[in-house]
C-alpha cells in the first residue's frame, strides 16, 4: 500500500512538470517497481524528485515516515535579495551562533493531507486551518524542526520574486488569477484550486521547481511573527525550529528598535504600526486602537524615521515604492495580539500578491480562508547560543 501511495504522490509531482496523467503515472509506476521495501521506495522517490529539479527540490520524511515535496532556499545576503542594499552578509535566517545555515527547506505546496498528516504534496486539496495554533500543532507533530513558515522566511522568498522579476500570480479570483483570468488552476472546492496545478507564474520562480499559491488559494498562517497593541514582536528562527519556550509555555517573542535590534516588549522607543484615517505608519510610539489597510508601497513613516534596510529585508516596509508593480495590500489591527496572514486567499482580487499580510485576527477567531505552509530545519544546525 505504501508503494503505491508513493507512486501516486510522484505521479502528481511529474504532472506539475508539465507530463500528462497517462505519462506521469506510467513513469513513477516503472521508477518504483523494483523497489521492494518501503524504505528503497522512500529513497528512489526523493532520488526522483530531486532529479527531476536539479536539487532544488526534495523528499523530506517526517518523524512519523509523513512525506513531503520541499524547495531548498539557499542562504543569500540583504545585497542579494534587496535592490540598492550593500550589506553583503547573510540574510539574518541563515545566521547562527556557529556555522551559518546553507539552507532552509520551505514547503512547495500549501499543505494538505497525507493519511490524516500534514504534508506538503502535488496536485492536491490544500487544507484549511482555521486556527494559527492549530497549524502550529500539526506542525510540531512531524517532529522537531518543522514548524510554520516563519514570516521573515516568506519575506526573504519574496524579495527574491521581486528581484528576479517572477513575483507569482495565483488563484485569487475563485480559481482564476483577477489580472488575467485565462491563468487558471484545477478547481477542488469553492474557489479552491489544486496545488501546483496552475501555470508556472503561479510560482516563486516561475517555474515548476518554485514554491507555489504565495499569491492566493489560501491565506498562510506565519509563524514569529504579531502585533501587541501595535508593537511588532517576532521570534528568531532558531526559536521557532526548536520550538522554545519558558515555563510558561510562552515563545521568546521580541520588540525591536528603529535600527531592527531586538528590545524587550513594551520598551520605549520600539516599532509600531499606527493606524491613521485607515492608512498605516510605521512610528516608533505607542499607538490608539484602530484597523488600517493600503498598498503595501504606501506605508508611511512617522516621528522621523528612515527606510532602513533592515526592515524592508523583514517584510515591514515595502522593498520598492513603485505602483505600478503588484506586491498585495497591508492590513494591520492595533488592538491586543493579532497574527499574521500572507499572501491573500481565493477571492482577495486586486488585495492579493506575494508581499500582501494581514494582521488582524486575533488568536481565538477561527478564519475559513486559511492554510499553511511547512518549514523544516535541520536542528542540529543550532548547537549553541542564540541569533539576532
């Protein structure tokens, strides 16, 4: 049973790259009939993926023997993803304390179901999380070292997208992208498209190796990241992929300055999104109450403050003012905690977009249009200390 299982998930992964249903099954079915265990069928269907994508792509196993297709991002410095940036070290999610991180595994596909698991998986229904802590939970059931996409991840394929010039299109308009609705994905449900079944622009990438519905199908949970009140607090990495907490249960979560140096919570003179005649500022003063949207390249500035880098390689200001390109809108709601949700779901039209966030439900609402993306990191990689 499980060879088959195996067979059916490769089959779907050849029919992203472009083969026909009758091609895609022939060819998994001849690379695993002389498999004759689970565990040779395990590792020529990672042998088959990777080859098929050059190695930027593979088959991670979880814990639990789960499966799923998964694109290596490789370490890259703020010079390389940010336009006009010439700080060439790394990407502050590749930093450690020791050897630095050569990559982080993101999921390919919005996550679905692998015989009641979460998993990463080709031409399949991606399932709704009503919940971030719900997603969170079948994150930590895979065992450490898998956990939601961390914000600033999504942020650093992003500006990746936008730099190469292949930001996604994607299922945003029940099933068609609203710019151009002759792109189309598998319908699977009410506006839901199957993932990966859409055309290659609805890729990082732009191609059937990228990471796949940033824009649209469903909303993502991301992880490390809230707003309290207004003030940005985020969780580092290293954190999250170790899942650590205090005795209370509680993440490490962090306040930042002007500069992007983590402060305690509730220290003077840390970053806040304001809310003004419904537009958002950043400003380094606490805020009122309020909900506020715009473009994410209208975000304005408050109390002198300058764009640093920093926090466009964070995803808090936007990387480009430029109009005329599609990054997706910005919510923020200024009251209590709110989590974040990227990338805009089925029906978010003209809101959608790679960059597009909402921060705005609060962590007891359950939302329909939402999803998740898995994250796994080698956590043998965080021997000692902490990262920035």
């Amino acid at each position: 049973m499980e060879k088959q299982c195996y067979a059916r998930l490769l089959a779907d992964e050849y029919r992203v790259w472009g083969l026909s249903a009758q091609e895609a099954t022939r060819k998994s079915a001849d690379m695993l009939a002389l498999c004759q265990s689970d565990a040779e069928a395990q590792a020529a269907l990672k042998e088959a993926v990777e080859t098929l994508s050059k190695g930027e792509n593979t088959v991670l196993f979880d814990q639990n023997g789960v499966p799923s297709v998964m694109v290596r991002l490789k370490a890259v410095s703020g010079a390389e993803l940010l336009e006009g940036c010439e700080d060439q070290t790394l990407h502050e999610v590749f930093r450690t304390d020791g050897e630095p991180l050569e990559e982080i595994w993101v999921g390919k596909y919005l996550s679905g179901r692998w015989e009641g698991a979460a998993a990463s998986l080709p031409m399949a229904a991606p399932t709704r999380y009503p919940s971030q802590d719900e997603a969170a939970e079948d994150c930590r059931r895979k065992g450490l070292g898998w956990c939601l996409t961390p914000y600033f991840v999504r942020t650093v394929l992003s500006l990746k997208s936008l730099k190469e010039g292949t930001l996604p299109h994607g299922n945003n308009d029940k099933g068609h992208d609203y710019f151009r609705p002759q792109e189309q994905g598998t319908p699977c449900g009410e506006g839901l498209v199957l993932t990966g079944s859409g055309p290659c622009v609805w890729s990082h990438n732009g191609k059937p190796s990228g990471v796949w519905d940033m824009n649209g199908n469903l909303n993502e949970w991301d992880g490390g990241l809230r707003l309290v009140d207004g003030e940005i607090q985020y969780v580092p990495l290293r954190d999250m992929i170790l899942d650590t907490r205090d005795a209370h249960g509680a993440l490490p979560w962090r306040a930042m300055d002007m500069a992007g140096c983590p402060v305690a919570p509730g220290t003077a003179g840390s970053l806040h999104y304001d809310v003004t005649n419904e537009s958002i500022c950043l400003t380094d003063q606490p805020v009122r109450p309020g909900i506020g949207n715009c473009a994410f390249q209208q975000i304005a500035l408050k109390n002198g403050l300058e764009e640093a880098d920093i926090l466009k390689l964070r995803g808090l200001l936007p990387p480009t003012r430029d109009e005329g390109v599609v990054l997706g809108w910005r919510w923020v709601c200024a009251e209590g905690e709110r989590l974040p949700l990227s990338g805009g779901a089925y029906k978010a039209i003209d809101h959608a977009g790679a960059f597009f966030t909402g921060i705005t439900k609060p962590r007891e609402e359950r939302y329909q249009l939402a999803g998740m993306r898995l994250t796994y990191v080698d956590p043998r990689r965080f021997e000692k200390g902490d990262t920035k």
